[in-house]
C-alpha cells in the first residue's frame, strides 16, 4: 500500500542539507507549532522517518514542512524534521526553508525583505536579499538564547571527566571546549567526535535536567557542540556540533551558534553588537551577533542573529510504500 507520495525541494546551507517537503503535509492539531510539533511526533513520525533516513535519506538529513501562520502577523509556520526527531528550532533549516521557498513561489512575506516565522520554539524573523528570483543570504532574528549551566564535571564511562557548559539556542547544547580529554576539533576526526559524542550526551543527560522554563516540551540536551581553531582567518572559532545518533553538522549550526553566542556572552567573552563568525568543520561561515539582551524567566538571554546562505540541489519525488521493507528507514 502507498502510505504517502512527498514532493521535496532538495538543497542545503553552508553545506548542510535542507529537504523542504512541499506536499504530503498531514492535519496537525493544536494552535501552536509546539502543540502541532507534539501531534506530528505521535501520529505522523513515520513520515519524518521515512524521508530522514536511509535509504531516502541518510546521517545528517534534515528538513521541513510548512505550514499556514499561527500568529495574527506571522507569514509562515514551519515544522522541523531531522533524524534525530522534531526540533523546536533548526537555524540550517530555516535558512535553507526561506531560501527555497522564496525562490519556488510558496513564501510571499506582507513585508518584502523580511519573513516573520512561526516555529515550535517561538517567533523567528528572517531578514533577506534577493534578487533575480534568487536569495543572497538570509538573517534570522532567533528565539533568546540563554546560559543554562557553567562548569559542569561530568564523568563519561569509558572516557574520564569532561567539564561542560549547557546552553540553549532553540535547542539544548553541551558545549565542549578543549581540555585534557579533548584538544579541539582541527586534532580530532569526525568519527571520534560522533563516538565521544553519544557517551557524553548520555551522561550529560543522566546528571542534568535540561528543560525550557517557558515550554516543558523542550528537554533534553540534544546535541554536542565540541569548539576548536578556525581555518579561516577571519573565523572567530571553529566548531563541530553532533546531533541524531552519528551526524556531524556541515553548516556552523544556527542553534549552536545561538547558544555559543549566549555562553560567551554571560562570561563576558563576547560583546553586544560584535560579529562572532562561526566556522563549521568544513569551514563554512555564518555570521552571528549579540543584537539584544533580554531575560526569560528571570534568567538573562541574549536576542541572537545569525547570517548565511543556501542553495537548491534539485527535487524529488519521494514514496512510501508498504512493500518496501524499508519504507520507514533504517540506521546502522
Ligand atoms: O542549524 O540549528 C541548526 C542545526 C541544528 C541541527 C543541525 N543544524
């Protein structure tokens, strides 16, 4: 039986890929992203499954639905889908989704130059350029990014002890910089980081509570940012952030680089109003700023863009069938 038929702008961001499915949507309930990210994750995983994964799919794929405005001003919605599950906020992805959707005709903004998004972890504000059909670079005004814990020691099985710092930028990342165990991304490989990766998440889990004060749905510290030496000698720092089970981040990582931003920021190692360009671990740029200070809950955030590009690759057609034994992917 055909369970689905999706039709897929293909593309990616600073080298990251971006698959903005563009029919197939399923109904989703709820009057916010986050309430329709919570039905998506209990009816409608399958879907994300099946176009994540191998073998339509593979490691690092990462995409998006959109959906009508849940907001009175709001142009967009947009729900995330990736290997690792729904995420709150995905700056990649939302770079790659304007971009494409723009370009395609499925995004028409009352305000030329400026797309104001709906995402489950709240209101994005993407700024762009374009010109002749095509988009230059897009800016995302991204939800407050915040210090959640400093120095933490934590002992990783089969490892020894990491000291780590929490920060959320959309989402939970354990932010690594080097020390005894770890001498920073440009002396170590992918495989090392995505092996060192798993165990250290698991542990960081165990030992801290990672929840968002204002959406209890938003838990979890998901994905590692490991920092290192840039390549680039107009790169401010280099990073590799980990996510799902075995991916390594080819863009510098929108949420990652909001919450670097947020843990520099709260120990005075980045200014407001200074440029932080972030390097990926294949050298690709984004440019992030401090552009604001604000609190959430009481505790201080920083109001964090982030700057960068996509471009398209191409389109599928892509089917689910039941006949196929895999239909709903599978990881090795
Ligand atoms: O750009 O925010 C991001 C992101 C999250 C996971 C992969 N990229």
């Amino acid at each position: 039986m055909n369970r689905g038929t999706f039709f897929c702008i293909d593309g990616h961001t600073c080298g990251n890929p971006v698959r903005l499915v563009t029919s197939g949507h399923p109904h989703l309930e709820g009057t916010t992203m986050s309430e329709k990210r919570q039905h998506f994750l209990k009816e409608f995983d399958w879907i994300r499954q099946a176009l994540m994964f191998e073998p339509r799919g593979h490691d690092m794929m990462s995409g998006s639905f959109l959906y009508p405005p849940c907001t009175e001003d709001g142009d967009i919605s947009i729900l995330f889908i990736e290997t690792s599950g729904c995420l709150p906020m995905c700056g990649h992805g939302t770079i790659g989704t304007v971009t494409f959707a723009l370009e395609r005709g499925l995004l028409h903004p009352k305000q030329p130059g400026l797309a104001k998004l709906d995402t489950p972890a709240g209101r994005v504000n993407a700024h762009y350029e374009m010109q002749d059909g095509k988009v230059n670079w897009v800016k995302l005004f991204n939800v407050p990014a915040f210090l959640a814990y400093e120095k933490q020691l934590v002992a990783v099985p089969d490892l020894g002890e990491f000291t780590v710092d929490i920060a959320y930028g959309g989402n939970f990342y354990i932010i690594v910089e080097p020390q005894a165990l770890f001498s920073g991304t440009q002396n170590t490989t992918a495989d090392q980081l995505v092996a060192m990766s798993r165990k250290l998440r698991k542990a960081v889990n165990a030992q801290l509570d990672c929840v968002h004060p204002e959406d209890p749905t938003v838990r979890g510290a998901t994905h590692v940012l490991w920092t290192g030496d840039p390549k680039n000698a107009d790169s401010s720092a280099a990073n590799a952030v980990f996510y799902g089970d075995k991916a390594i981040d080819r863009s510098p990582c929108g949420t990652g680089t909001s919450a670097r931003m947020a843990q520099l920021f709260a120990q005075g190692r980045l200014q407001q109003g200074e440029d932080f360009v972030h390097e990926s671990y294949i050298g690709s740029q984004f440019i992030g700023r401090v552009e604001g200070v604000t609190e959430v809950v009481g505790k201080v955030a920083i109001l964090p863009s982030i700057q960068g590009w996509a471009r398209r690759t191409g389109a599928n057609c892509i089917t689910v069938d039941d006949d196929d034994p895999y239909a709903y992917g599978f990881q090795v």
